[in-house]
C-alpha cells in the first residue's frame, strides 16, 4: 500500500522522532534509529510491548511471531490495552471456526467445566444485558458468559492514553447517544433509572480569552455538514491553484457559495438536504426496494456529485457504497438541521457494559458513584473467582467453537457449548443458551440450527470499518483553522478517511483535562471501506480482506500523511505533535443492508423476523436484530433473549 518511506519521507511523517521510554518488539530492544515505527508516547506506557514495528515478511505473508506485532499495534494503557478492536488472536481464532481447524473428535475431547443454568455466548452489551435481564426474570442462577476478547464491552470499547500527565479517553467504535426523557416508559429511560446514569451533564469549558469555536460532544455529528449550526467544520478540497491547501469553513452556513463546486452541484446538494421531511412507514417499504444510488440519481435525477458527497457515509454507517445500500437506510441520512446534538462519554459507549457488569459482577468494578464506573479498573481476578458461591462468572479471551443441543434441538433439555480458552478445549452444559455474538459467528458455530434459519443467515452479510485515535500534544493547527472537525474530498494515492474531530467531553468528579489548543486531546477518525461497483456482500468481503491485511506501518503511515497533507501549512509537526496512534479493526462491523432486507423479497419475510426467533433453548439476542448495529439495539435484542431463556428452565 504506502510502501517503505525513503529517509526524507520518514523525517517529514516523523517516523524517526525520540522516544523517551524503551521499547521492545518480539524481545528485542528497538532504538529510534531500527524498525520502530511512530513517534514517541507517555513515560507512562512503559513497559508495553510496542508493537510497531515494520512487517517482517516471508513471501507475502507475515511470519507468525511477527504477525500480532504488524497487524494490532500499539493498544494504548489501562484495563483496554490488550483490545483494541479485533487483534490478531481473536482474528486467528475466528478464522480456526471458519476454517474448520478442530474436528469432531478434538471438539468431543473438551475438558468438562461446569454445569450451567444460562450460558451468554458474547460479553458485549447484548450478552451482558441478556444475563441481567434473565436473573431479574429466573432469579438467583448459576450464569456464564463467554467472551473471546480480551476485555468485555464488544465494539462499546475505550482506548485510553496518558499523555503530558493527561489521562485521554477516545471511542474504539460504539459512541453516540442521548439522554432519554425521563418517565417516558422506553427501555433506555428504565436503564438510566435502574443504573443512576446521569442525563444531564458538565462539559470541558473553553477559555473565554480564546476565539469562539463549536465542538462535537459524539463523533458523527460532525460528518454531513447537519450540525454546522452547533460544530465548526473545515471542508479541505485538496490543493488550490495556488498549490496551498484549499479550506472552506461551514460550507453550508451561506448555501455553498464558497465551496469549490459547480453549479448544479451546488444546487443539487441543497435540493438533497432540505429534503428531510418524515417518512412514512409504507414509503419506507418502497425506498428499501431500490438502492440509495438509484433513488439520488434516478428518482431525483441529482448531480453524481450529490452521490461523491454522501459516499463515505453511506460506507462508514452502511459498510457498501450507494450502488449497494438501500435506499431505505441512505434517506435516514438526511435529518433536519439543528437537531439536538448526540453526546457520547470520554470512551464512547463504554460505560453501558460496564454499569451491566457491576450489577452482574459488583466485586469486578467496585463502587456505585458515575466516576468510577467512568474510570475505575475493572478487578479481573473477580470475573471468574473460585469461590462456589459465585453464580455468575466470565470468562474473557474464551472462543466459543460449537453449540449443540444434547439430542433434538426441539425436545432436547439441555445445551452443550465448546469453546477453546488458552489453547485448550472445554465443554459446558446449559439449560439454556444465548447468543449474544454477532451473526458472523453465529452461522458457523450453531451446529443443529434448522434448516430455515441457516438460509436466514445466510442473508446476514457484514462489512468492517476502521476506527483510529491519534493522541495529541497540542492541536494549535486546528485552532488557528478555525475549527474542530474536518471533513475532505480530494485525496492522492495513499489518501485516509473522510473525516476526523476533536470532542467536548463531559466533566466528572474533578477528572476534566483541559480544552485548550496546547493542551493533549485525542483526534477520532471513523471511515468504512466500500467499494463500489460489486454486489454488496462481495464488498463487505473484500474490504475486509484488505483491513485484515494491510500491515500496522501501512495503516499508520496513511494516517500521517493524510495530516502532514491537511495540516502542515499551519504548524503541525507529527514528529512532536503525535503522542500515540492506536488502530481499531472492526472486520464486521456493520450489517450490510441491501434493497430488500428489511420486508423481505419475493413474497418471503425478512431474515431478520426468523433470526429473531432463535429455537429449542437457543435464544438469539445479537445488536444487529433490528437491522444495524446500535448500543440501544443490543440492549433491546439482549433484554428480549435473557427474558425468553428464563421461559426455558
């Protein structure tokens, strides 16, 4: 992809900078000078592997004690370090259950380890949220849960940094919500009470002495160009005739008058923009038979560069291009200016896992008060203890490889459930089970699934998406931009992303670092990987072979680039500026919708309505149910799964 840097290129992406604690890859020591790849982090982060280094390959292929080194990277500190995203062990023992690796007779061999009254196969929020709704319904039971992470939360994970003193949170993928009205009967309104979540909230003040400038408090409401009224967003179209980066700020604000596109761009994008009144439900039976590319350039006979602007975002929320996505999905795009604006906590949603986690497991994350479930560490000797009164355990970095009913999956009473921890296998007994995990798991490891939900599964297809953080020193260049989120078109060979921005994040119990352009922050970039032109579901497998096999170097480097290209002119150096970059791989982490999924074709209902279903004592209770993945989602289909397994004892 990037290819290997000459040295002038290194010194300009700052690949060389000092670092200032050691470094080890592999156990061998790294100076500046060797293979370390990146700039300098905290003082604080000594100790951790750094795993930066460049791809040490034979033939094309990595060598295996070099592959988790080039592929996960550098996972910042605290209880997440060890999981940022899909890192390779968990990509290595997915690909054993894809693949076949264990046979009947190794999976018969597992070691017996307890007998279970429910087992939650998936530790993110739909798998916590099925245990707890299933003890409120059954009462005191014996519950485990399995997750194959190493630290539970699913994609409503953190990675944290301590950089100049500062301790930095920024989302590994979930983040975006808001609070809900209280007494207003929905689920979300009843989570808040039952866990004392706060729904108002202080946030980082910004220093009267300084410009004025808007931020996000999430990191998607500075991607369409909505929420200008609320956020400042740069728009960078490339260089200008000049040859100097080509800024327009707010581009919406004077109906595009300043931005670099033609006529009847121009008006077309406004058409597609006021176009945001509410949509029936038999309307949105209709959209959903046509793909959103169709419905811009057909129904509305748009300008393809209506289509080019909304690209990305279809591919990050979607996981396909436009060509691909239904048209039901893309027009949800479009909401009216000025809404209120999302929030999301320092780590993104990763507080909802972890208020589920203390009500299953208390000793695990001690404390009742909002700042340390924000910030306390979890006790992970506590997750899987040895006392037998313990009713309700987890065990982490367990993949489940097989789950079978013990005789007819209709009359069968009990569930046996493999999974392979630590390079061993083990076998449990349940009385029920659910699934918690995702659709991509489910489909290869529910052995006596009937017939009519392994088609509907076979419906279920997933695209990845990438999440990065880059810690900051300082972001005077963004100040001195007049802004706090960027969005960008025109991109050379090695281009990244599509957009990034800086937070306001809640304040809590004195914990508040400063929002001050020479003070550490955390830059989030989100992108998805289309690509247009195939069918949708050969898109979600071909991006994710090229996420999965891009090397760290080449994911880093692009980073880079892409904001020596946007930011140079104006101060910034990656050499001093950047304290730690840390990549979050997602290889399914979206539900590809296509035209059709969601009512069925042909006269057949949806997938969705029989994966709902489960069957015998299998309840499925995965976040995609209601077709995309989304925290309140996984809370529901969690909730609704735990509640049906009770039903089951």
């Amino acid at each position: 992809m990037s290819g290997e840097p000459d040295d002038g290129e290194r010194a300009r992406l700052g690949l060389d900078a000092r670092i200032t604690r050691r470094d080890f890859v592999n156990g061998t020591l790294v100076g500046a000078g060797s293979v370390l790849l990146g700039a300098a982090v905290s003082d604080a982060t000594a100790g951790a592997k750094n795993a930066r280094a460049k791809p040490q390959t034979k033939g094309s292929k990595t060598t295996g004690a070099d592959a988790e080194d080039t592929f996960t990277g550098y996972g910042g500190v605290g209880d997440y370090a060890k999981a940022n995203g899909n890192t390779w062990p968990v990509v290595q023992a997915a690909h054993r259950i894809r693949d076949g690796i264990y046979d009947a007779k190794a999976l018969a061999a597992g070691k017996p380890a307890g007998e279970f009254d429910l087992v939650v196969v998936g530790g993110g929020i739909a798998g916590l949220s099925a245990a707890h709704y299933f003890l409120k319904a059954a009462g005191k039971r014996h519950v485990l849960l399995l997750e194959n992470h190493a630290m539970l939360g699913g994609e409503a994970r953190q990675n944290e940094f301590l950089v100049s003193g500062e301790r930095l949170l920024g989302p590994q993928g979930s983040n975006d919500f808001a609070a809900p009205v209280r007494g207003s009967g929905s689920l979300t309104d009843a989570f808040f009470t039952e866990f004392a979540l706060p729904r108002e909230y202080v946030w980082q003040s910004w220093d009267a002495h300084l410009k004025p400038l808007r931020f996000a408090r999430d990191n998607y409401s500075n991607m369409d160009g909505f929420q200008e009224s609320q956020v400042d967003v740069g728009y960078f179209f490339g260089e200008g005739p000049d040859g100097k980066p080509l800024w327009r700020r707010n581009i919406w604000r004077n109906d595009l008058e300043d931005a670099p596109f033609p006529v009847t761009a121009r008006r077309d994008l406004l058409h597609w923009r006021a176009n945001n009144r509410p949509v029936s439900e038999s309307e949105n039976r209709y959209l959903d038979t046509l793909t959103y590319k169709d419905y811009l350039e057909k129904v509305h006979h748009y300008d393809p560069a209506v289509t080019r602007f909304v690209e990305p975002i279809v591919g990050l929320l979607a996981g396909v291009s436009t060509d691909a996505a239904s048209a039901r999905l893309g027009r949800q795009l479009v909401e009216e200016p000025g809404r209120p604006m999302a929030w999301s906590f320092p780590g993104g949603n990763s507080p909802f896992p972890r208020a589920l986690l203390r009500s299953l497991l208390p000793a695990a994350l001690p404390g009742k008060d909002f700042n340390s479930l924000l910030y306390g560490p979890v006790d992970f000797a506590a997750l899987d203890g040895g006392a037998k009164a313990q009713t309700t355990r987890m065990r982490l970095q367990a993949t489940v490889l097989k789950v079978e009913h013990t005789g007819d999956s209709a009359r069968g009473n009990r569930v046996q459930v493999t999974y392979e921890k630590g390079g061993s296998l083990f076998k449990v007994d349940a009385r029920a089970v659910v699934m918690a995990s995702g659709g991509w798991v489910n489909k290869h490891i529910l052995a006596d699934m009937p017939a009519d939900l392994r088609a509907a599964y076979d419906q279920f297809t997933y695209a990845p998406a990438l999440i990065v953080n880059v810690a900051l020193r300082q972001w005077r260049f963004l100040y001195d931009l007049d802004v706090t989120a960027c969005r960008w078109f025109d991109q050379d060979d090695d281009g990244f992303g599509f957009c990034c921005n800086l937070r306001q994040n809640m304040t809590v119990n004195g914990h508040a670092p400063a929002l001050h352009p020479d003070r550490p922050a955390v830059l989030t970039f989100y992108m998805g990987l289309p690509v247009p032109g195939l069918p949708a579901a050969r898109q979600g497998t071909t991006a994710r072979t090229r996420l999965l096999g891009t090397p760290y170097w080449d994911l880093e480097v692009r980073v880079r680039k892409q904001m020596v290209r946007m930011f140079g002119p104006y101060g910034f150096a990656p050499e001093h500026d950047i304290a730690a970059i840390v990549l979050n791989r997602w290889g399914h982490a979206r539900l590809i919708e296509p035209p059709g999924f969601h009512y069925g074709t042909d006269g057949k209902p949806s997938p969705l309505e029989r994966v709902r279903e489960g069957y015998g004592r299998v309840a499925i209770g995965h976040s995609e149910l209601n077709g995309a993945q989304h925290w309140g989602s996984a809370l529901e289909y969690g909730k609704k799964a735990g509640e049906r397994a009770a039903t089951l004892l």
